[in-house]
C-alpha cells in the first residue's frame, strides 16, 4: 500500500457528557469486549444492533440473524478494506461488506478472517458480494470498539424496534442501548476533563529529584502521568517530552523499537537541562492498544512496514490524540514549552491545543540491529525528523 498517514486532529473540546451517559458508553464498551451485541440509536430514530467481530464467536451471526432473520454485514474502515484489495466508494471512511450465506460456522470464520488479518484461516477469504458504504449507526460502533482497544470491525443489523420505544425494546431483549450521537463527544471531552487525582516524589535513575503526578479522565479511562523533574521555571519555556506508553520497549526493553531509549534519555536530558516535565500518556501503539500492537508486529514480520500494518488492522497510521497533553500542562501552569521530540506532529497539536511551542529539541538514539527499518518509515513516512 502507499497511502500516506493520516494526519487526523484532535476531537474539539465540547460540553462534557453527564455521569450517566458516561456510564452508558463505557458499559457499551464492555458488552462488546464480553462478546454481546449493544444496540445504538440515533435521534432520528434509526436502531442498529452490533457486536464486535474478533469477540463475536462461532454464534454470532447467528445470533444477530434471530434478531432481524438476516445475516449480518460486517462493517469495516476504509483502510482494511484496502487492504483486503476492495474498491471502498469514494470518501467513505467505514464499509459495510456481504458475504454469500453458508454454515454457520463457515459465515462465522469468513467475517473474522475479513476482519482480522492475523485470524487462522484454513480457507482462502471468502467473496464480498456487495460492498457499500455504512450509515452513520455503524460508523459510529466502529468508534465504540475503538474506545474498548478492540479491532474496529463490527458485525451489524438493523434492530427492528417495530416502533417500539428503544430502551422498551433493549430492556425486553436483555440489551444496552446507547445514543450513537453521544460518542463524538465522549472522544472530545477526555481530554477536557482530566483531574489530578494522586501525586508523589520518586526518585528516578537519571533524575533523583522527580515527582509523578497522575491525571484520570473522567470517562473512567486509564490515567496520564506527569513526572516533573527538579524545578522547572514556568515563567521560562519548560522542556517537555510527551512519550506514548509502550509496555514491549519501556518495561521489556524491546528492540523493535526505540521507545525504551526514548524514555531513559529524555529523563536524563531532562535532569541534565534542570528540570522539566515527561508527560506519560496511556496510548499504547499509537493509540490502537497493545493487542492490536502485537497484531500489527505479525503482519510486520509478514514484510510490510509499521504503517501499513496499522491500516490493515483497519486503523488510522496514527490514532493517538494530544489534547490530554497540553491539558496537563495547563493544569502544571505551563504555557510554553521546548519540545523533546522529532515528531512535528506533536508540535502541531501542542500549538492547535494552546500550548506555546518556542523550540523543538531533536530527541533521536542509533539503531541497534533489530529497529532500522522501523526508525527509516517513521522518517519516510511518519515525517519524524532526526536532526
């Protein structure tokens, strides 16, 4: 594939949701990673079932086929649906894609071998029959297994509410329903709402003089993390590194990447300078989780490179957000900052955020026989700049 990654923003600030609501979509997120389906409304009026793929189990298109007498379509970005070779209709982000019914068995493996790349299969992928591009329903269920770190790849039928109240509906049939108009703004406002929530010194190797503060979000995710190192002056910009947690590279001391001497070396550059701040911020893998991570490592093994292997797990080049970033930092009342990094995105969402950006300070380590081929995309493709 040649595309080249997407540069998405970061969601709008808005009116954060209320504790109920909030409640709603993160017990949607759980039904999926439980393997049940959820159904999702829109205001007007539509009803959709869905069930995540990889979690839907040799029933489930039988299951949703009880419910509406039909066979599922399994929804599916754009990118994996080029990466299944399949012509998506222009501008569609999400496909809806049909199969000829067989087995239950055979139709159930052939909708996860579409969705996922890294799936046993004992058969060739099974022929897409209809291809078209999904509604704004099964979209938006492509963002709820986002949320849950699943594939973003759903089996879906239309609910047949026969004019029946939604919440009636799903209570009678043992289902959660939630509002699919909410979930724009459940992406917007986490990084809206993060409150500091414990803080405490810790000695670091590298900078014995550290404190960690921890941020949580109010949706219930995982926490950020802020370690200051010595005593930064605010008046001045501060320098500051925004690593994305990475559990193989930080705590394996993985070779495939350089995230591990990333980590080790802004803490010590840190100290070294005075004092700053390295932002630790809970988006393994670019944003995608560390299951779809290790998902994406097969198929690099297979021969394509970090980029590629994201868009055929049917997800952005690069899903990570910064707005939790520059929040942290205003809630340390740091306004401007001297930027550890070679990722001139980050700059950008920084300085889109509000956060003054006065230097970037290159931030690059030597390869080490396992990573060159990692670090040359992230510079071809990614657009990091190691000078």
């Amino acid at each position: 594939m040649s595309q080249q990654p997407a540069q998405p923003t970061d969601p709008v600030p808005t009116q954060p949701l209320d504790a109920a609501t909030r409640r709603r979509v993160d017990r949607a997120i759980g039904e999926l990673r439980r393997g049940d389906p959820v159904l999702l409304t829109l205001e007007s009026g539509e009803a959709l079932l869905a069930l995540a793929a990889e979690e839907a189990g040799p029933d489930g298109a039988q299951r949703l086929r009880a419910f509406a007498g039909i066979l599922p379509a399994l929804t599916v970005t754009a990118w994996r649906a080029a990466a299944l070779g399949l012509n998506a209709p222009e501008g569609a982000q999400a496909v809806d894609l049909q199969i000829a019914s067989d087995t239950p068995e055979r139709t159930a493996a052939a909708l996860l071998s579409l969705a996922d790349p890294t799936a046993p299969a004992e058969r060739s992928l099974p022929t897409v029959d209809r291809i078209a591009t999904a509604d704004l329903l099964a979209t938006h269920a492509l963002t709820l297994t986002k949320l849950g770190r699943l594939l973003p790849a759903v089996l879906a039928v239309p609910a047949p509410l026969n004019g029946q109240d939604p919440d009636t509906w799903a209570s009678a049939h043992d289902l959660l329903r939630v509002a699919a108009d909410d979930l724009p703004r459940e992406l917007a406002s986490a990084a809206a709402d993060l409150h500091a929530v414990a803080d405490a010194r810790i000695p670091l190797a590298g900078a014995e003089d550290a404190r960690v503060h921890a941020f949580r979000p109010r949706d219930g995710g995982p926490e950020h993390l802020a370690i200051v190192i010595g005593q930064p002056d605010t008046r001045q910009p501060v320098l500051v590194r925004l690593h994305s947690e990475c559990f193989t590279g930080d705590l394996l001391g993985s070779l495939r990447c350089d995230c591990g001497d990333q980590l080790r070396g802004a803490i010590h550059a840190i100290s070294e300078a005075g004092g700053g701040v390295l932002l630790y911020l809970a988006q393994e893998g670019r944003g995608i989780g560390l299951v779809n991570k290790l998902r994406a490592y097969r198929l690099q093994d297979a021969g394509i490179d970090t980029l590629d292997a994201n868009n055929a797990l049917g997800f952005d080049a690069d899903e990570r957000v910064f707005g939790p970033a520059a929040e942290m930092l205003r809630q340390l009342d740091i306004g401007e900052v001297r930027l550890l990094t070679n990722n001139p995105r980050k700059v950008e969402a920084l300085t889109g955020s509000g956060i003054q950006v006065r230097d970037r300070v290159p931030h690059a380590f030597p390869s080490n026989g396992h990573n060159e081929r990692y670090l040359a995309t992230k510079a071809e493709r990614f657009g990091h700049r190691f000078d």
